[in-house]
C-alpha cells in the first residue's frame, strides 16, 4: 500500500473525547515540535529549502512559515475561546498566504524563532487550563460547527506531526 504524499501520517480523526494522559500527549506534541522542526530544516542550504516536499506541493520553506502562519491562528483561536463566549473566529487563505513574497523567500529562522516562542507560550497555556477550559469551543464558520478547544489541540498536535513527516520524508528520498 501506497502511503498519499499529502498524508504521510494520515488524516487527521477527531476523536470523540481526550481524557488527561491524550491532553498531556498532545501538549508535549506542540512543546516539542519547534525543536524538532528546527533539527528537520538545520543544514538544508536555499535550493534544498524551496524543494517542494512532493509534486504540486508546497516548498520545505514556505512549509516552515505555513506553520508559523497556522500556529499563530491557532493560538489566537485558543485566546478567544477562553475570553469570549464561543467566538466565531476568523478564516485565513492559508494557500495564498503560502504564496505571498516573504513566504516563498524570507529564511526561515524568522519562523523558528516565531514558533519557538509561540509553542513555549502555547504549550504553557495548555497546562494550565482546566478541564472545562479544554471543554470551551469557538464557532467554525465554514464547518458551521462549535469546535471544542481540546479537540483543537489534537488537530494541532497532528498538524505538527504531519508537516514534521512531510519535511523528513523529503529529506530521507533525497538522501539529505
């Protein structure tokens, strides 16, 4: 079996609940990440960063800013649905952010750095919340679904996954 280049790790499956030792897996996904992601990219030199990880996909750089990009609003997504009662959040073009100048081009330390700081925030948050906290949601205006905050975080911790494996896969084909 052929595993789909877009889904090295697979969809991701929301589940129905996450009890403590789920949550507590998931955060060390979004702790850890910036530093895996950072030994993932060390030593890629510009024509190695703007390799599309597969055919019709998104360079290994513009990768590294998606993620930048993504986690911030994530972030944002959490903030609000702890402040507010079920906020209706806003959607980004997140392919045509992919595309913009500084996405295609800049280095990608600046998103490292970003992210780094970010997960370390993030990650501080997620501790801290309660249960009930976990169990707040925020209104998705495309599914048209109020979306709990833990299951956001398992969709994150996936996403982190998922590029990670898009990134290391290309670099293993290649021989990098």
């Amino acid at each position: 079996m052929t595993t789909d280049p877009r889904y090295p790790i697979g969809r991701f499956v929301p589940p129905d609940h996450a009890d403590d030792d789920t949550i507590s897996l998931w955060r060390r996904d979004i702790e850890e990440f910036p530093g895996l992601l950072s030994v993932a990219v060390t030593g890629l030199d510009d024509a190695q960063l703007d390799t599309p990880y597969r055919e019709a996909g998104w360079t290994v750089r513009q990768l590294v800013h998606h993620m930048a990009d993504s986690h911030m609003n994530a972030y944002c997504r959490f903030k609000l649905a702890l402040t507010e009662e079920n906020p209706t959040i806003k959607l980004y073009a997140e392919a045509l952010w992919a595309e913009l100048p500084e996405a295609r081009a800049l280095s990608v330390q600046p998103s490292l750095a970003l992210l780094e700081g970010l997960h370390q925030r993030w990650a501080a948050m997620i501790v801290a919340m309660t249960p009930a906290q976990r169990a707040r949601t925020y209104h998705h205006p495309a599914s048209h679904q109020d979306v709990p905050l833990w299951r956001t975080l398992g969709l994150y911790a996936w996403h982190c996954r998922h590029h990670l494996a898009h990134i290391t896969l290309l670099r293993t084909s290649r021989g990098w």
